[in-house]
C-alpha cells in the first residue's frame, strides 16, 4: 500500500515537469498573442476542466503527458495571432519555450534542496587510503579529518575533492586532525593537528575515500543559485554526451530508461525524503528538454528545424512531405519507447 501511494506520488511529480513544460509554450504564445484553444494535462478524452479567457484548461483520460493546442490556419480573431501569422523566430521561442522552462525548474527543484530543504554531504574524513598514492606517501591515514587545504578551512568532502582536483602543478598542503576524525567534548585530548604536503596531482585519480559520516547543509539564496546554476550545467554536459553515445553506439540501447523503471525510481525516490524526490525529478525535467529538442517533427527540435528550413528556403514545405517526416519520426519514438520500456521490464524482473 506503501508503494502504491508514493507510486501516485511519483505520477504527480511527473506530470508536474510535463505542466511546467507546456506553461512554458503557454506563456510564450500569450505574449505574441497566440490563442490556446486548449491546455491539457493527461492525454486522450478529456474528463473535466474549466474555459478561461478562450482556452480550454482540462484534465484528459491518459494521465501521462499533455498539450497545449494553438491557434493556426490564420483562423483567429482581429486583434490575435496564430503559429501561421506570426514571424518565423517568433513560431521559434514558442517550441523552444517548453524545454527553457524545463531547465528553468531544474534550477528551481536544485535551489529549493540547497536553500530550502538542505542537503547531505559527507564529512572530509578519511576511510581508507591506496597504498602508493600521493596521499599515502604524504602520510595521509584512515580516520584522518582535513581541516585545511593551503589555509583554507573545508567542511565537506566534495569541498576537499574540489580543492585536491584544481591543485595544478603546486603541492598541497593539508591540516590534518588524527585520532578517530571526531570532532566534538571528549575527543580533543586523544587528537593531534598535523601538517601534511601532498605532491602536485598531475591529473591522477584521488587516492583516498570518504567514511559514513555525513552532515546536512543549507546555503544562502544566492549561492544555492549559483550552485544550482553550476549544477544544471553539469547536468547538461551529462545529458549531451548521453545522447552522443547513443547515437554513435558508445551507449548501447539496452540502457536505455523508460516511463516504467522511471515510476519505478520516483516512487523510491519519494520514500527516502523530498530531497531524493527532488533531485531525481530534476534530472527526469533536464531529461525532458534535451529529449524533446531532438530533431523530428513531432518534437518541439524538430518544429524548430522545419521553421528554419522554411525560413531558409522561403516557402513551406509541402504537406506531404510533411505528413511522411510525422509518421516516420512517429514510429521511430514508438520503437525507442517499446525498446525502453522492455528494458524496464527486465531491470525490475532481474531486481
């Protein structure tokens, strides 16, 4: 029962990120006065909704996806647009103001959980140390807390990572505090604070791991913004070279995630606490943008390339050329989530 309900959970978080990304094409629309004639949430019949202002605001039958239908066929009243009226680049920011705001809400979900609902990282406390590393050879042992690297004070492990990872060709210098990596009444008189000098890095792996401990933290508003920013752009580069090992074969489609293992995930993610549930929802709502950037017709990337090829070649392109591009990418997206979704089958068989 349990599962079920952060199951339904997972569901509305989901359908949360397609809300976001159709708002987006909503708004941009609006502002070149294009009429919506319809915004729905779900896909299929529609069930219930209310009319607003000439637009349909409904819930449908099928409650994964959604749209939003514009105004085109130069049919709309004086005073309004439609996607067949307005200029080219316009007909532009509207496809591609669903996937802006997508990304928009991946810094969003990242600033609530860095500002917000706080985060955990783990304590600058050494487990365990390679044998041969520049750390080993520094003096570096298990138990072992940092303290300082070249004066500056670290708390976290990501913070001493960081900090080991862009020491350039300089060596380091470590304050070190040895005797179980404690901190706290009780423990001061057993530790001793040394003075460790790592050789320069040159690019090799990190030779040491991080314990269990771990502490919550929150930033300020402004630097949980400019983390989440610096986030967000990780998390781009991820998605890019993704989709470039898929396409030259690197990836092989067999790790392929579909909607299956993707509720799967989110209902999991949604038992272990909001910052879970956020994270994931923010990788799902990056995941989204590129996917739907992809260049074929029946996604927004591929109502993009087609605006520029008409603007290019100056005239629309025929319709039946047209009908032939929709079906054809259509039966690609089938295949890729038929394919998906039978990888999904197998994850949670073999799990």
């Amino acid at each position: 029962m349990t599962y079920l309900i952060h199951l339904l959970e997972a569901i509305l978080a989901v359908n949360l990120l397609v809300l976001v990304h159709e708002a987006g094409h909503l708004l941009m629309a609006k502002a070149f006065r294009v009429p919506s004639l319809r915004f729905s949430l779900g896909l299929g019949p529609r069930l219930f909704g209310v009319k607003y202002r000439g637009t349909d605001y409904c819930i449908s039958a099928v409650p994964i996806g959604g749209f939003v239908q514009l105004a085109q066929g130069h049919q709309h009243d004086t005073g309004t647009s439609c996607m067949d009226c307005v200029s080219p680049w316009k007909r532009i920011l509207v496809f591609f103001a669903g996937p802006a705001a997508n990304l928009l809400f991946v810094v969003f979900l990242f600033w609530l959980v860095y500002s917000v609902i706080g985060y955990r990282d783990h304590e600058p406390v050494v487990s365990s140390v390679v044998p041969g590393s520049r750390e080993a050879i520094a003096g570096l042992e298990a138990g072992d807390r940092v303290l300082q690297v070249d004066g500056k004070r670290v708390i976290t492990w990501s913070q001493l990572v960081l900090a080991l990872e862009m020491d350039g060709l300089d060596p380091v210098t470590l304050t070190v505090r040895r005797g179980g990596g404690l901190e706290g009444p009780g423990h001061e008189a057993n530790t001793k604070v040394r003075i460790l000098v790592l050789s320069p890095g040159g690019g090799e792996a990190l030779g040491i791991h991080p314990a269990d401990q771990t502490i919550r933290l929150r930033l300020g508003p402004y630097r949980a913004l400019e983390k989440s920013v610096n986030k967000l752009w990780l998390l781009s580069r991820l998605m890019a070279q993704s989709i470039a090992g898929l396409v030259t074969a690197e990836i092989p489609p067999s790790e392929l995630v579909g909607p299956v293992y993707l509720f799967h995930l989110s209902s999991k993610a949604a038992s272990a606490g909001p910052a879970s549930l956020f994270y994931l929802l923010a990788f799902v709502s990056a995941s989204l943008c590129f996917f739907n950037l992809l260049p074929l017709p029946v996604l927004d990337g591929g109502q993009i390339l087609l605006t520029f090829l008409q603007k290019v070649l100056k005239r629309p392109i025929g319709e039946r050329s047209l009908r032939l591009l929709m079906h054809a990418s259509l039966f690609w997206l089938v295949l890729l989530l038929a394919s998906a979704t039978l990888n999904d089958l197998v994850r949670l068989l073999g799990s």
